[in-house]
C-alpha cells in the first residue's frame, strides 16, 4: 500500500470497525434491513438509538433515495437526530430485500453511515465511493463483498485495499 | 461559472457521490473544468438563484420543478455514463 491508501484505510478502519459488520443478515423488509444496519452502530456507541428510527423514517419521507445504485442502501440520518461518532456499519444480507426503488432493487448491501457533521468525514467516503464504484460497475451484485469471508475482509474490499483480495 | 448543485435529503450521501461522478462524467466529457463547479446540498438549502442546474435522483425532482433551473436526475450515483448523459448536454446548452 502507498502511505495515502495506507492512511484512507487506516480512516476507514475507524469508522467502520469488525464489530460493525455484519454477513447472512435475514431481513424480512427493508425496514428489518436497516435495523439491522442501525443497531450495529447502536451497539459500538456510534448512535443514540433513536437515530436507528430517524434512518427509517427519512425513508418513509422521502422514499427509497438511499438505494443509491443497484443493490446497494446507504442510510443515514442528520446529526442531530442522535449520532455520538462519525461510523460506518455494513451488514451483507442473506437474501436480497425490495426497498421500493424500481431502477435499483432489490438490495443485497446495507452501509448506514452516520456523521456529526456533513463535512467532517467527506475523505472518507470519497475512498469508499471509489471501490464502491469499482464493485457497482461489475455487474455481479456485489459478490466480491457479499463472497467475504470475514469482516477484515470486507472492509479491506471498501478501503481499496487490493492486498486482502488475493 | 456554471453552478450544478447535487441534492438529497440529507445533503451527505447520495448527493456527495453524485457530484463525484458528475465531475468525473464532466470531465470525461472533454468539458474544462475551470467553467463549472459542482456544490452538494440538503433538500432544506439547495433552493437557490445562483444555481444553474440541479442533479438529483428520481425521488426529489418533483419538488424542485418550479425552482427555476433545469433538474437532471439520476438512478445510479456510481454511473458515469448515465449522469455524462443526461448532464453534458444541458451543461453544453449553458455553455
């Protein structure tokens, strides 16, 4: 790794820590599946719980917005509804779920992000959009993440780093 | 300048990605940067005269017809070549 991707892996460790992510997650809607991503933050002090429901009903608001690109959900609510620590959780779903988005269900890859503040962590997630690019272009349904075989392993797949992939 | 605002609902997430995509797209273009610059916003602020093309995804294009500027919209944040499509030619228009 070159000294940058050194330390864009290292930022994203940070915020999207092994205990954030999540494999073989059953979600019976989409509501199930970003609880699911929610309470990982929940659990590691990322976010007060009522950010859980904030992601949920900016959802309800203003519809499936967060499937962002085919069978990927990035929810996520404003600081003020309850976020402690800018964090990323990943929760790779058992089977895929329809969040209502025509162009982009069903989803397979939940990835909530929560920030304290919308600039304090755009570096961040310019690296992770960059691999997130990378998979969405692949046209396999995100198998590189949804085929991991350990949360190091995914989150060496969202930081760019090629290493742990072969 | 041409000022292109990406929006969502939050003014992080989807709006941020989309304005890396529409800069690269933009750029792919053959468009030079120097004429443009690309700014993100939540649905509460985007509202504003100095904007000259908004880039959102489909859920939000309703509400901002009547904001006076010429809404593009996207489905796939991560896809430059739709965003290319659909954001050069109304650049180009303002060029």
């Amino acid at each position: 790794m070159t000294q940058k991707q050194e330390a864009t892996f290292a930022g994203i460790r940070k915020l999207l820590t092994p205990e954030r992510v999540r494999f073989g997650v059953q979600a019976a809607d989409w509501r199930d599946a970003v609880r699911a991503a929610g309470e990982l933050m929940v659990e590691t002090g990322a976010v007060e719980p009522r950010y859980v429901g904030a992601m949920i009903r900016s959802c309800e608001h203003f519809g499936p917005y967060i499937v962002i690109a085919p069978g990927l959900a990035l929810p996520h609510s404003r600081s003020e509804d309850g976020v402690i620590q800018d964090s990323f959780s990943l929760v790779v779903l058992d089977s895929p779920v329809e969040f209502g988005n025509d162009a982009n269900d069903p989803v397979h890859i939940v990835l909530a992000l929560s920030a304290r503040d919308p600039n304090g962590h755009i570096e961040q997630l310019r690296s992770v959009a960059t691999s997130l690019a990378k998979l969405a272009s692949a046209g396999d349904d995100w198998r590189p993440l949804r085929d991991a075989t350990s949360p190091e392993a995914a989150i060496g797949i969202l930081s760019g780093n090629e290493e742990d992939e072969q | 300048m041409i000022t292109i605002m990406t929006v969502c609902g939050m003014g992080l997430g989807s709006s941020l990605l989309a304005s890396m995509s529409a800069e690269r797209a933009l750029k792919d273009a053959g468009i030079d940067p120097s004429v443009f610059r690309v700014e993100t916003s939540d649905m509460g602020s985007a509202n504003r005269p100095d904007v000259d093309i908004y880039l959102t995804t489909t859920e939000f294009a309703p509400d901002m017809q009547q904001w006076g500027a010429p809404v593009v919209t996207v489905t796939n944040v991560f896809d430059e070549s739709e965003i290319g499509e659909r954001l050069v030619p109304v650049v180009r228009s303002l060029l």
